[in-house]
C-alpha cells in the first residue's frame, strides 16, 4: 500500500516506519532525542469488528539524519604496502563464498587479499609482479574452468595479459594477449560474440585505440580487433546492452577529447562506428553505465578531471542519450566514477573517488533523476584512484572499497544501510500489517479500526530533530483489512520486453551473490535469458544463455554438476531437445550440453534427485511423442540416454516430482491437454517407476500440474491448470498416494495455463498462483486454511498472454513476490507483495 502523503521536509529522504496500529486507550510512544533517533515503543491491542488481536512490537530506532546512517562505522585498510596502487576489483576468487580484492599497483604488481569472511583480509598474495606499470585489473572466468581467472594492462608493455586460477588459491604465470596496445590503460572482460565465453577489451591511451579479443573457448585469445582507433588518449571502457537489442555494446572514455562514446554491437561481435554521447566531460578518465532512473535501459555515467564533475547522461531507450546532466563539480580531479545501490531504496547510487581533495564519496539516488549534494565517505584515501562496491563483511550490505596512490592504501568502509531493521513479534491480522506513520512529538496520530474493517489514521505532527520543529505532513488515508486489497499491487515491475514471446520464468541465485536472479524462456526469438538481481528488486538488462533453441517453452535452474553453482536447464520444442548449460560461477554459462534430442516437440523440464543418489536427475515432457522420460545424472554431469516413464500422455504439458505416498521417494506427475489428464508414477526409490496411475480426466486441456501439502495434513496434494474449462482445481492426497476428486478452485481463470503454491500471507497455510492467458491474467487464491480457497484475486489483469507463474522473494524483504511470463507483451515482469509491507 502506498500512503497518499508527502513530507514537506524530506527526514532521511522517505523513511519507513515498522508500527502496529492500536484501538485502545494506550497508543504507540514516539519520540526523538537530541541525537537524531526517532524511538517508537509500542505494544498494543488492535480491535477489528470487535475481537482483540494481540500484537506486540519491540522498541526500534532509526536515525534520521542521512550523512550519520549512511556515513561508515569502520573504516578498514586491507593493505598499506600496495605502492603506488592505481586500482581495485573485488570478487570472489577462491570459490568460498567470500568477496575478495585485487588490485594493480605502478610498481608492476599484481597482487589479491583473501577474505576470510568477516570482512578482514589477508596479507598481500601476488599473482605477478611483472607487468610494468599496471594501470587496470579485471576477474572473470576465461577458460570455463568454473574459476574466476585474473586480467591486468600494463602501460609500459602496450599488454593486456591474464593469470590463470589454478582452482587452489593460486594463479598461473602471466599469459600475454597482445603487446598491440600502445600504453594500454583499462581492461573489461564479457561476451561481445554471445557465444557462451568471455572476452576481452581494452582501450589504450597512446595509440587511441578500443580493440576487443575474441575468446576461443579454451582461454586462448584471436589477435587484437579494433573497434576504434582515434579516441584521443583512449582512458577507459566498460561494456552494457545500451540500445536495448541483447548485445553488449562497448563504452569508452577518451581523455583528450573530452569524450564519452559508445559503438553499437552488431550481435556476431562487429561493431558499429563510433557515437559520441558528449564532448563536455573534460579530461573524461572514467565511464560506467547502469539504469539510474528506473525506466528500463541503461543510462552511462562519467568521471571528469578538468572540470572536476561526475555526470550522467539519460539514455532514451533507443542508444540516444540526453544531454550531460551534472551530479557534481567537487570532485576535486574525478578519477573514478561506480553506481550500486547503496542504500536499498531501489534505485542506483552514484560513487566517486577524486584525486586531488583524496575524497571518496557518493551521491543518493533522489528517485526522480536528480542525485543528493555529495555526501563524503572519506577524505583519507591520499591521491584516491578508484573505487568500488561489494559486500565484504556478509552482512548484506554493500561496503565501499578504494584505492589510493600516495599512501598506497588499500580499504574499505562499511556502511549502514538506511532501511530500518526490526525485530518485531508479530499476530497475524488477516495478514501481517505494518503502517506508514509520521514520528511525532507532540500530537499522537489518531489510529481506528472501523467496523468494516477499514484501518484509519489521521496524522498532523511535528518531528523534533536536534531541537529544531521539522513540519510532516501525512493526509488521512484509509487501508481495507480485505487481502484482495492488501495484495493488489500498486506498481509492477517490468524486468524485460525483450523475450519475444515469453513462455516461461523461472528463479534463482545464479551469480552466488545471495539476491534472487530471474530466468526466461522466449519462442519467438528461441532464447533462454537471466537477469541480474542488484539486491532489492531492481534487475539488468537481459544476459543471453542462448539464442538457438528453437521455438523454447521452458526453463529451469538447479545445480546438476555438484558444484555449488546453479546451472540452467532447458527445452526445443521444433528440435525435440533438453539441454542444460553449466553455470562457471560467476553468472556466465557454458555453451549448450545436449541431453537429448529424442523428446519430440519438449515442452517441459524439471530437475530432481529420482534414485537417491544424491544428484540431480532430469525429467522432460514431450507433447508430439506423448512421453514422460527421465535421464539420469552420471555425477559428473553427464546423463544416460533417455528412460522412458510412459506415452501414455496425449499432449504431455507438464511434469513435476514430488513424493506422493509417503515412501521418501520423489514419485511423478504429469499433465497432458489432449486427454484432459492428472496423472503419477509411482517410484520404487531406485528410478524404477510403475504404470500410470489416473488422478482425473477432467482437466479440460490440462496444462499444468503443482504439488504441494494444501490441507497441512502432512501428504503431499495435487494441483492443476487446465485451459479449455478455465480451471484451478486440486485433488486431496489421502495421505497413501490415493487421491479425492477434483475440487474446483475456480473456474475464472480464462486460458489457464500454469498454475503455482506458496504461502504468500505468511499465514503458515500455501495459497495458489495461476496465470491464464486468454484474459491475461495473475491471480491468486487465499487459502482459509481448511481446504477451501478465496475467490480469485487478480494481481494483474492488462497481461497480454499470461503464460508462466512463479514466486520468490526478489526485493529481500522476506515476502515471496510473484513472477509471471507476458506472451503477447514479450514481457517477463514481476508483483511485489505487499501483505505485511506498506510503503511510505
């Protein structure tokens, strides 16, 4: 819900405040002390149509002042020995969860610091100490061995050259990839060819030159490609998709022109000539790119030295850019400019380091593409160089991390995130409810609860702030108790409009940064696409996995290698195929891995461990051979041939596992349209599976089956989608594999085509998800918590084509929000949820 109020003066920028409303004659304590704290204590009854729900919410604090909340607790040096450093990475380097740092120093070193978790840091470990005046370093896995490997530029040998990761903490000898690049200065790595491996570019200043290295697919590299050669004392490069087309285009800083430019990528990694999005950046030493306004594409940003400025340029949507927007004009020498999302509000930050005032400092994201004055971090990086965001210490939050020439530091500096964290015990009131309030001294807010079950407040105070009045305004506003109103989200969020044709969605951490990442599969343009979570719902522009399953219907993510890393299953339904790609751990993936291509029109993979070995087999449904089969998983990630379960499944759609008797086996069940039917396979626990065992054959069109225990008697039940009757329905597990007839759900879901079970209340009870693509419609379906189901509640009604359903917490805020697939809009888009969270 969103309060329809507006602060007169902006306390901390919008701040929410965790409160449980009361009807009773002791209302919640606000106050502020002479620090800047606002103290709420609150423990109240709340009356709805007369019956006391007890709700009790601890004491919290939350300062108000943004430069204290998001100024540094600890600044940390990792090291005091990097001479003359001139840049800093972080990554995690030795594969044990832990971000670690590189960095390049002009004394010809190459050098990392282990993390050992907690934020504190090893002693220097060199990887090399022969690249002659290095100017830049760079991580990524170059020869898909799962391991992030090492890139540097030296300056005086014109090379840009990698370090092999031996996978033991340890690198290899320098492996130079060319010696063409006169004075080279910066090095990025990603896949400009989209052919599943990384490459390199570089630009070089005494040659003006931005050229690009074609990775074999082994770790060796083709002879140096020129984008550009005359980009007068070519500083710095950077790659994003900036026309919105799925190929990463490439982005350059040319220092003597006071240029920043872009060359548009043709798909097959030729490129376009240069366009300059502005000449105004004088002395440009530093170019980055990242959507800073929210609409969809990215924007670039730029640090200048001559004029002292970091500055953004909009991006239109179509690779034109708006003219320079200026953040700011103190950045005494800007050197280094990086956007993250500092403070969790949604939006990307601005950071900064400058050379000359030895400031490293950032600017808040206002949300309506203006940025906060500059708020500094440090002024003790002498001779800042760089800067950049990780989180270092886990605690979910990103710290700072520069590097500075003069005192040849290293460091780090942990911030708080501005989002309150509370520690509430909380009852449920037909949900979990929290309400935007305005902290008072003075005036309490006036808080009811009518007989409707509508919660109103009235609110018209003062906040006190180190004994100055701070006017805030909030306007009456009314929230209905009834979920269908709770739940209807306010805004959606469109993650892409670039999967032509989407078909499904699917999530999961692909990158091991801890955020939820989404998965697409796309027919019309045959490919399978991720899309980076930045931590709180915010998302990239589409990766490409690939580009060449034809006419794909699914995908699906599990770890199939044992290696920790996610990996990426998927189907064609025109060349009868599963395939998986296998995640190298840093969110790029392998080339395509053929399964099998006996699944005759494959329309639907799942991943689950089907004999007890403890890997992940494969299942598929194949809609023109009416087959269910499975392959299993040798250990190693290879697979047997196929092993057919049944083909007797006139249009199989669907297929899922789950242990439906109770044996501790994961048994099957599918759903097939032509035949109108729900069936499972019982599994003996050695992958040995019995005949098929009819649940019904009324699911008109069935074309999608769910499990999962509806009634909280501890089996497992069914769920169904059928599109020809417009029907959720589920079948009862009587606790043996036998299974009640069809219980409708509803019968408005027009089209229904997936259908999906998760608490999404927080109420203990799982409640169902269907998307329907006839009427282009999200919903969902409260579970009462005695085996019957609200009436349907639309999440979203103007989805062209709803085609794919699923749920997970994309914004960290401990709700499961929905995710759903947009045929007709080529739309993959996710709902926040909104029970329990209101928004200020």
């Amino acid at each position: 819900m969103r309060a329809r109020g507006r602060a007169r003066v902006l306390v901390c920028s919008v701040f929410l405040v965790w409160a449980v409303v009361a009807a009773r004659d002791e209302e919640p304590v606000f106050a502020v002390d002479d620090e800047g704290t606002l103290f709420i204590n609150s423990s109240n009854r709340v009356v709805v149509n007369g019956v006391d729900v007890l709700a009790v919410l601890r004491t919290i604090a939350v300062d108000l002042d943004p430069q204290r909340v998001m100024e540094p607790l600890e600044s940390h040096n990792i090291s005091l020995s990097a001479v003359n450093v001139y840049t800093v990475y972080a990554a995690d380097l030795d594969n044990d969860g832990y971000i670690d740092v590189v960095s390049a120093s002009n004394n010809n070193k190459i050098a990392w610091y282990r993390n050992d978790g907690d934020g504190a840091f090893s002693s220097p470990r060199v990887i090399a100490t022969n690249v002659s005046d290095a100017t830049s370093v760079f991580a990524s896995d170059l020869d898909n061995d799962g391991h992030l490997d090492i890139l540097s530029a030296s300056w005086h040998e014109n090379a840009i050259a990698w370090y092999h990761n031996n996978g033991n903490s340890t690198f290899s000898t320098q492996k130079v990839i060319t010696t063409e690049a006169a004075g080279a200065h910066s090095v990025y790595a990603t896949d400009l060819d989209n052919d599943g491996d990384m490459d390199v570019l570089s630009a070089s200043s005494r040659d003006d030159k931005i050229a690009w290295y074609r990775n074999n697919g082994d770790g060796s590299f083709s002879t140096q490609m020129v984008i550009f050669d005359d980009l007068d004392f070519a500083y710095s490069v950077y790659a994003a998709d900036l026309d919105n087309d799925g190929d990463l285009d490439v982005l350059a800083a040319g220092a003597e022109d006071n240029a920043i430019a872009w060359y548009r990528n043709h798909g097959n990694g030729t490129f376009s000539s240069q366009k300059v999005i502005t000449t105004d950046a004088e002395y440009a030493t530093s170019v980055y790119a990242a959507d800073l306004d929210n609409d969809g594409d990215i924007d670039v940003l730029s640090a200048s030295w001559n004029d002292d400025k970091i500055a953004w340029y909009r991006n239109h949507g179509n690779g034109t850019f708006s003219p320079q927007i200026v953040i700011t004009t103190e950045a005494n020498r800007a050197i280094s400019v990086y956007a993250r999302d500092l403070d969790n509000d949604g939006y990307i930050d601005v950071l900064s380091a400058s050379a000359f005032d030895d400031k490293i400092a950032w600017y808040h994201n206002n949300r309506d593409g203006t940025f906060s004055s500059q708020i500094v971090i440090t002024t003790d990086a002498d001779y800042a160089r760089a800067v950049h965001a990780a989180d270092l210490d886990n605690d979910g939050y990103l710290d700072v991390l520069s590097a500075s020439a003069t005192d040849n530091k290293i460091a780090c500096c942990r911030t708080q995130n501005l989002t309150m964290r509370v520690r509430a015990q909380r009852r449920l009131i037909c949900s979990v409810l929290l309400v935007c309030a305005v902290g008072a001294s003075g005036q309490d807010p006036s808080i009811a609860v009518d007989e409707d079950g509508a919660l109103l407040i009235n609110a018209s105070n003062r906040v006190v702030f180190n004994g100055v009045d701070v006017l805030a305004v909030l306007t009456a506003m009314a929230v209905d108790l009834n979920p269908r109103r709770v739940m209807a989200p306010l805004e959606s969020h469109t993650i892409t409009t670039n999967a032509m044709s989407a078909r499904s969605v699917y999530a999961a951490d692909l990158d091991n940064d801890g955020h939820i990442d989404v998965l697409s599969a796309s027919s019309a343009d045959d490919k399978i696409a991720w899309y980076h979570n930045h931590g709180n719902g915010t998302f990239s522009t589409q990766n490409i996995i690939a580009t060449n399953e034809t006419d794909t219907y699914s995908v699906f993510a599990a770890d199939l290698d044992n290696d920790g890393h996610t990996d990426v299953l998927s189907t064609s339904f025109l060349e009868h195929r599963v395939a998986w790609y296998r995640n190298r751990g840093d969110g790029t993936f392998s080339s395509r891995r053929i399964v099998t291509t006996d699944a005759d029109g494959a329309i639907a993979v799942y991943a689950a461990d089907l004999d007890n070995d403890r890997d992940l087999d494969i299942l598929s449904a194949s809609r023109d051979d009416h087959k269910i089969a499975w392959y299993r998983n040798n250990g190693d990630g290879t697979f047997s041939s196929q092993k057919v379960i049944t083909t007797n499944v006139d249009g199989a759609d669907s297929v899922f596992a789950a242990d439906l008797n109770n044996d501790g086996a994961l048994d099957i069940l599918s759903a097939s349209r032509d035949d109108n039917q729900i069936a499972w396979y019982r599994n003996d626990g050695d992958g040995n599976f019995s005949t098929q065992m009819v649940i019904t054959t009324d699911a008109d069109g069935a074309m999608s089956v769910f499990a999962a225990d509806l009634d909280n008697d501890g089996a497992v039940d069914v769920l169904s989608a059928s599109h020809h009757d417009n029907k959720i329905a589920w079948y009862r597990n009587n606790g043996d594999g036998n299974f009640s007839a069809q219980m409708v759900i509803t019968t408005e879901a027009e089209g229904a085509s997936s259908v999906y079970a998760v608490d999404l209340d927080n109420d203990g009870h799982l409640d169902v998800l269907s998307a329907s693509s006839s009427d282009g419609k999200i919903a969902w379906y409260r579970n009462n918590g005695d085996g019957t189901f609200s009436s349907q509640i639309a999440i979203v009604t103007e989805g062209g084509g709803a085609h794919s359903v699923f749920a997970a917490d994309l914004d960290n805020d401990g709700h499961l929000d929905v995710l759903g697939a947009i045929t007709y809009e080529n739309k993959i888009a996710w709902y926040r949820n909104q029970i329990g969270q209101m928004l200020l």
